[in-house]
C-alpha cells in the first residue's frame, strides 16, 4: 500500500533578526546541523537553547581516574555531557549506566549518545531517581566510579513549557518527572502560609520568606490561582514593594530564583532524595571506587559534606576532599551557570 506524501512544514517564523522564543531557536536546538552557530554561542558565554554545558568536566575525570573495563555510574544523566566522557575513558571497555528521572530529556539523551556509537553494550540508560541506586547496583554490581551532578539541565530551565524559569510565561510544573506527582502550583495551593514561609528559609535561604509567604498566601484567600510562572514572580514583585526602588529590582530577581528552587526542591523532594543516594552510596561502590558529587546551593552542599565526613570518621570511605573544589575563572567566564557549582570526592575503604 502506497504511503500518502508527507507535506513539508515550514519552520514557525518569528519577528524580528532574532529568535527570542525557545521554540522558534530551530538552530540552537539542532546542535549537529548548525555546529557553528552554536560554538558561536557558547564563545560568548551562553548556552545555546536545549543544550546543557557540563560543569567542571576536567577536574571530575582527573579525580574518578577512569580505566577500560571498569563499570560506572552516571546518577544524573542530563544532556550526557559527562556521560559522554566517561564513556570515551572506557575506551569500548566496560560500562556505564545512566539514571534520569525526567522521561523527556533522558530519552533525547540516550538517542544522541546511540548515534555517536554509544549503544546498549556500553551504556545502559534507565528512566530512574537516583534515590534508587541501590536497585541498579542489585544488577550491575559494585560500581568502580559514580557521579553525580545536582544541577537543574539547562534545557530544563530554558524550555517554558516545564515551568522552572521565572523569566519566560509557562505553566507552574517545576517536576523533573512531569508524569509523577504534583505540580508547583498544587503543591502551593496545599501549603499553609507558614509551610511556604518554612520552606522558602529551608530550601533557598530566603531574607523575604515571611513578605513572599504572606503575600502567596494573600493571593489564594482572594481564590487567585498561582498556575503560572509569570504570576508567582508577580507575587514575588509586589510582596518586595516595600523595598527603596534602586535596590528592587537586584532584590526582585534574586528573590525569584530563590523562590523558584525553593518550590522545585519541594516539589521533587530534593534534599529527601539526596539523602537516601548518599546514605546507599558506600554500599554501592567497589572497594577503592571513587564518587565525585557536583552541587549548586549551599543545603544540598551541606549534606554532601556531612555525609563525606561521617562515613569517613566511621572508616567507609578512607579519603575525601577537605575543601570544595570549584570551576575556574575561564570556566565561568564561558558559563556563567557554573559560578554557583561545588564539587567533593570520596574514596570508598
């Protein structure tokens, strides 16, 4: 039976000399077509749309020491950044296996890895939180190295349809897996005004929890919905009113991340799930395996650092690292996302 002729569709045109919508930036989201335009980007210090810049890729292969033959495990695969060279440190030797709880990026992940030789006698990709590691360990043994990158994908934060940026107008998702659970707009409507007071002060440290809190909470006895992206950094804006105008606005974006990682954290149990990989961690690792973690923000740092150090008085690990280690200069001059990142190591026992 014959196939009816596909009709070409023309790409979406947008006004102007540039495209300003994540959808309309067909050349920022076709990497492998348009190379240059894209390194073009990256020079000026930008991540190009759908694209991710994985963060201090030098010091974390120097550190996890990889060998042919060794087994891995990626526990935020991401857009594959690093991924990609573990990968080529296995030399075709080995494995490496990749979580991901978001079913939409790891799935885009796994095919461009599949394309550039990276098939499932290498890499193994499952659709899994880290929390989890456990399970996987069950059947791939004890890993001989594990990272684990914290950090949010930058094609996560861009596309507006996922809701985790307050810069552009999109639903309240703010869910890693936007299959499961709640969004962040429910999970306001649910929350008591001192609920989002304590979690905005336990998540993201914010000076303002008590104005944002009071007026989030103002809004929904009005029966306003918070669904959106746009409306929350609204709520954000006229709760900072008060402050003298030159200080505004820094105050503003500020208190906007701040409220929007605060959500994200609890929407997706963040600190809940850090804790339980970093409690299962020394049972999944080979004697002498190496684990390398990447963090963003101070809480999940903390936990990190507590965990190193315990599990080292307590001798299941024999070494870590005794401060932070940091990407450089050159590295945030090029991605400014990488100002915030700290990375720690431990050596199991």
């Amino acid at each position: 039976m014959e196939q009816p002729e596909q009709k070409h569709q023309r790409r979406v045109r947008y006004k102007g000399t540039h495209p300003r919508n994540f959808n309309e930036k067909y050349k920022e989201l076709q990497p492998e077509k348009y190379a240059d335009t894209v390194e073009k980007i990256i020079q000026k210090g930008h991540t190009p749309a759908g694209m991710h810049i994985s963060i201090c890729v030098k010091e974390i292969l120097e550190f996890l020491q990889i060998k042919p033959g060794q087994t891995g495990l990626d526990a935020t695969l991401g857009y594959g950044g690093h991924t990609l060279e573990m990968l080529k440190r296995l030399e075709s030797k080995g494995h490496l296996y990749a979580l991901d709880a978001d079913p939409i990026e790891s799935e885009k992940t796994k095919e461009r890895l599949q394309r550039l030789g990276y098939g499932p006698n290498l890499l193994t990709v499952k659709l899994m939180n880290f929390a989890d590691v456990d399970q996987v360990a069950a059947e791939a043994g004890p890993f001989d190295f594990v990272l684990a990158d914290l950090g949010l994908s930058s094609m996560q934060i861009d596309n507006p349809d996922r809701g985790f940026t307050y810069k552009k107008e999109g639903p309240l998702d703010l869910r890693l897996n936007p299959e499961k659970g709640i969004s962040g707009a429910q999970r306001l409507k649910e929350m008591t005004r001192e609920e989002i007071e304590g979690m905005l002060v336990e998540n993201a440290d914010e000076p303002y929890a008590a104005q944002i809190s009071g007026a989030i909470a103002s809004q929904q006895k009005r029966g306003v919905d918070i669904s959106t992206t746009t409306q929350l950094r609204q709520v954000v804006e006229d709760a900072l009113r008060f402050l003298p105008k030159d200080q505004r606005k820094e105050a503003v974006q500020k208190s906007c991340q701040r409220t929007f990682q605060a959500l994200r954290i609890d929407v997706n149990s963040e600190f809940e799930v850090l804790y339980e990989f970093l409690e299962k961690l020394p049972n999944v690792l080979a004697k002498g395996g190496r684990v390398a973690i990447l963090s963003f923000h101070s809480g999940e740092d903390r936990l990190v650092k507590k965990s190193f150090k315990a599990f080292l008085r307590e001798g299941v690990y024999r070494e870590i690292s005794t401060e932070v280690i940091r990407p450089s200069a050159e590295e945030c001059n090029r991605n400014s996302r990488a100002r915030s990142a700290k990375l720690r190591w431990a050596v199991k026992a």
